[in-house]
C-alpha cells in the first residue's frame, strides 16, 4: 500500500445512542431543542441541575487554591522573601503552558513587589525540564528562591541541587509526578497521591494562578482583580496544553477568551494581530490553531525566550517586532513538518507498520522541535499509539509520544525507565530521550505493551457521530442554540453530525492550491456546500450523482464583518445506512 493510496476516512462510523427519556426531561424542563438536549445527555449531563451548570460555568466556581497540596507551604516561602526583600528566580518551560505561567507569575509577583528574575529553557540547548546549567544562573543572579512552573515535580536532582546552592525550591507543576517527590520546600501538584484536589485536569499556567490567587489572599488583594488582570494568560495556557474544557478549565476557557481579545498585554494584541484575529469573537480553535502554534513555533525550533519577551513586553513597537518575528518562525515550522510528515507516513507503509500495535520511528532530519506535531498526526492518520525521535549527533535520540484511549503513555516510561535517559509526561502525551543503541530495544517493548493493553479492535479508527440529521434540520436556528456548548475542545468536542443518503451533485476545487474542495449535495429538494479540506484528488474520483453519507460539523464563518453558518466536511463514504 502506498501513501497515495491510504485513505485517511474512518473505517467505522458510530451514532451515539438516544436517551430519550432523559433527553425529554432536559427539553421540558430547560426549554431547549432536541438536538441540544441530546447532545448533553451525551456528553454526561443528563440531569437538569448537571445539565444548566454545565451551560452556565462561573469564576466563582473556581476550586480553592489550597485544596493543592503544599500551597500554604508556598506560600509561606514566598512570602519570607518578599519580607526579606529576596529575588524569585522564576523557571518555566519552552511550550505555551511553560510560557504563559512565567509570564504570569513574573508580572503578578514584580506587580506585587517581589524582585524577580524569569527563564524558559532553550530546547535544543537545554531540553525539557531543569537544566543543570539554570542552578547555577539562578544563584548568579542573586535569587534566593528557586521558583518553577509546569516543571520540576520530576528533576529530584536539579532540586538536590538548588539546595546545596543555598536556594530555596518551590516547584508548581501538573505533569505526574514519580514514587519520589523532589526534596523542596512545596511541591504543589494536582496529581499527587495525596492531594485533595478534586478536578486535578488542570495546567501549569492554572496551578500557577492558583498560587496567585492564594498569594493575593495574603496581601488582601481582592481575587477578581486578579482574574480580571491574568485570566487571559490562563485561558491562553489551558487551551494551548489542551486541557478537558469542563468543570473550572470550561469557566476559565469561556470567560477568558473575550479576555484575550479585550487584552491590554501588548504582546497579546501584537499576537492577535498576525494571526488576523483582532477583534473577532474568538473561539478555543482559533487560540489551539492561530495563536498558540506562533508562540510554541520559537520554543520548538530556537529560544522560547522570544515567546516569553513578547508576554512580557510594555513596548507596542517591541510587540510588533517579535510577533512578526514568531510568525516566520512559525512559517518555517510548518514548511519543515509538512515535510518530515510525509516522510513520516511514508515510513510507516513501507515498513510494514500497520501489521504492528505502536509506530516507533526516528530520523536525522527531524527537528526534535517538531516531533510532537508529528506524533499527533500520525495516531490521527494511523490510529496507533505512538512515539517520534530525532536522531541527534551526540548519539542520543530525543522524541515525543502521542496515544489512543487505553494506552497510557507515562506507564510505558515508567516500565522501560532503565533505557531512558529522560522523560515523562501523562496519559495521552510524553517526551522521551535515550541512547540510539536502545532504540531498537525501546520500540519493541513499547509494541509488547501496546499488545498487552490494546485489542485489534482499539486499533480500528473510528468516528464517533452525535446525531443524525434531517434536511429540516440545516438551518441557522439549530446551530445558534448549539453555541450554548462552547467553549468546545478536549473534553467537551465539537458536535459531530451525519447527513445521510445524500446526491452529489459536483466537487469543485476551493482555492487555487488544488488541494481543497466544495462538495455540493443534494437531499430532499434542498441543496448543502461542504467544505473539504486537503480532499479535493480523492472527492474528483466520485461520479455525479454518487449517493453519499457526510460527517460535518457546523460553524461560523466571518469574512468582512459579516457572519454565516457553513459546513465542514470531516468524513465521507458511500450511502449504506447506519
């Protein structure tokens, strides 16, 4: 099989089950339409309490800051040094999670009068997490309190060694943490063992602000001025480490994305301007596919330093600069991993990869910076659990590792830890480096384990559909009441629907790239456009008059300040009924 003829439509389509009692309850008793109340009733919230909190997230639901365990002891920690007027060395990490919590807590703590210093690591110089070279800069600078952000609850080292450079470590984090906690003076987590912390889904930047939040108690600073001046940053982080948007990441998600927009950060105005986003109504997919990919672009192929300047920056013209400055980098970004995708792809064909239940794959000429990306296509593309490394001079390989449901990523760290020269992550994502000797050796194992935990039919890709619809059912009304749902992303999906038994009428080219696609149907006397995304060679193979099912998901279009509903079409296949 080649790539050409792989075809990426999922080989299983699933309507999700009625519930027609419950769904009847929620359409009498809140007054919504049926398709609404069907897709609550789906996604868990079947009573009519669960089902309005659900629609009606509040700030004021925000869990308590202390509910984390070792916040007060933080706490106090922070607060001896600003007494003692004592510098904060603030370390973060390279992606937008890393960034936006230093740049949170760099502003929040200089805004409040602590001395400080911030550093977000080089990847390719330093890698992920603590670097041994930060100690020793930290004590250079004079700081007295070695402070990090989405990193640390793994670096027992790193923290050994803040201490014995008569540092003071508090480490705030969300990756899961090992059986050993390093030896600070708070590790502040929602994934550990003992915390009573009760939605621990959330990010770095989220654990950061809840440090804020808490500080602010102690200097009687009143907590919504806090929200107010910060929640963009936060919204910002949760969306980009795509993080489940319900429980307090739906609140912070949904009231933080006016914020965005409403931003008087110069940095983030600068960024909203090159991703053409200023004053849009912005949505969590514009943030996940515009903004964030430009600040993470810097961090994956250079300095995230860049990144965390523009956040940081009162200069307009600064602003400007480096958000420019992102945006070719981000250009670059994609041009490399378009291509080392296809290579990619290529691979896994040609080695005969879809006979296995993991892909493993390394190469020279990736740029660790983008592997990541890579991975994530690959599970989307082949629907296996899977790891991507670049082969590095120094004989080392260093990639990242994405998964499908039933597949633990960090449990296939944990058991083949004695191969590893570093890694970690959670569930669904990890990051990994060892010996190129060992390659071999670690992608077998990460095979037997796939064996061990995965049935072939966990392999199959599937498309799971939330409802059929009818030709009636194509109008504005329908999809404005389904606005209620958002913010949508991980956690909480954007609907999917299936119009059934559909004529085709034509495929015409979308754009002069000749890799888009108009789909234009026919069904019960009316006429739909679809939208195909990088389809149109495949959807040119089909006849006229070809009866078609179409998976789609509605949304609004802006273009000139004008708004309209149109139709994305996600999956095709020949009419056969469900």
């Amino acid at each position: 099989m080649t790539q050409a003829e792989f075809r990426e439509t999922p080989s299983v389509w699933r309507i999700l089950p009625a519930e027609p009692a419950l769904e009847d309850r929620l359409i009498q008793e809140l007054k919504i339409g049926p398709l609404l109340a069907k897709l609550l009733v789906a996604r868990g919230f079947s009573s009519p309490e669960s089902a309005t909190q659900f629609l009606n997230p509040s700030l004021d639901d925000l869990r308590d800051p202390y509910l984390l365990p070792d916040m007060g002891k933080a706490v106090k920690a922070l607060m001896a040094a600003k007494e003692a007027n004592e510098k904060i060395f603030i370390h973060g990490d390279y992606d937008v999670d890393g960034v936006t919590s230093t740049a949170l807590l760099h502003r929040f703590l200089r805004k409040c009068g602590w001395q400080v210093e911030s550093h977000t690591p080089h990847r390719t110089k330093e890698g992920y997490g603590i670097h041994p070279s930060a100690v020793p800069r930290a004590k250079e600078t004079g700081a007295r309190v070695f402070l990090t952000c989405d990193c640390g609850i793994a670096a027992l080292s790193q923290i050994d060694q803040v201490n014995q450079a008569g540092m003071i470590a508090v480490v705030t984090d969300h990756h899961q943490p090992k059986s050993l906690l390093p030896n600070a003076a708070a590790n502040v987590n929602p994934h550990r063992s003992d915390s009573q912390y009760p939605f621990p889904e959330i990010c770095g930047v989220m654990v950061a602000f809840k440090l804020c939040l808490a500080l602010a108690d102690e200097l009687k600073i009143d907590r919504k001025n806090v929200i107010r001046a910060y929640l963009d940053l936060v919204a910002l982080g949760t969306i980009a480490d795509m993080m489940p948007l319900v429980d307090e990441n739906r609140a912070v998600v949904k009231f933080g994305l006016p914020s965005i927009q409403a931003s008087k950060k110069v940095g983030i105005k600068a960024l909203l301007s090159v991703a053409e986003l200023t004053g849009k109504a912005l949505n969590a997919g514009q943030v996940s596919f515009q903004m964030a990919p430009r600040l993470n672009a810097v961090g994956r192929l250079g300095d995230s330093a860049v990144a965390l300047q523009l956040l940081l920056s009162e200069d307009e013209d600064e602003s400007a600069k480096l958000a420019l400055d992102l945006n070719t980098e981000n250009l670059k970004r994609r041009e490399h991993q378009d291509e080392a995708l296809e290579q990619a792809k290529e691979m896994v064909l040609s080695q005969g990869l879809l006979e296995k239940h993991s892909i493993t794959l390394a190469h020279d000429k990736w740029h660790v910076g983008v592997v990541g990306n890579i991975a994530s296509k690959v599970v989307e593309t082949f629907h296996r659990p899977t790891f991507i490394f670049s082969i590095l001079e120094d004989g080392t390989v260093k990639g990242s590792g994405r998964s499908i449901k039933g597949l633990a990523l960090h449990e296939v760290l944990d058991l083949n830890a004695s191969l590893l020269l570093g890694g970690g992550g959670h569930e669904m994502a990890a990051g990994a480096s060892l010996l190129r000797e060992n390659f071999l050796q670690f992608s077998q194992k990460f095979d037997d384990f796939a064996r061990s935990v995965l049935d072939p039919s966990d392999l199959v890709r599937r498309l799971e559909i939330d409802a059929k619809v009818e030709a009636a059912d194509m109008r504005d009304s329908t999809w404005a009441e389904l606005t209620k749902l958002e913010p949508t992303g991980m956690g909480n999906r954007q609907p999917l629907f299936a119009l059934m038994e559909t004529r085709l009428v034509q495929v015409r080219a979308l754009g002069k790239s000749g890799k888009h696609a108009a789909l234009d149907v026919e069904k019960g006397g009316a006429k739909f456009t679809f939208k195909a995304w990088h389809k149109l060679p495949e959807l040119q193979e089909l006849v006229p008059g070809t009866m078609m099912d179409i998976a789609f998901q509605p949304g609004l279009n802006e273009f000139n300040g004008r708004t309209s509903w149109e139709y994305t079409l996600k999956a095709y296949r020949l009419a056969e009924g469900i």
